[in-house]
C-alpha cells in the first residue's frame, strides 16, 4: 500500500467520524 492510498483511507475514516459525531 502506498502513501497516498494510506491518506485516503485516513481520510475517509476522520470523514465518517466527523459525520457520526457532527
């Protein structure tokens, strides 16, 4: 797994928390 694929997937992570606890 490359850098930029380990970005995205944090990204998409602090997303979904960001929606649950908005």
């Amino acid at each position: 797994m490359t850098w930029d694929g380990n970005f995205l997937l944090v990204s998409q992570l602090l997303l979904i928390l960001i929606l649950e606890f908005w």
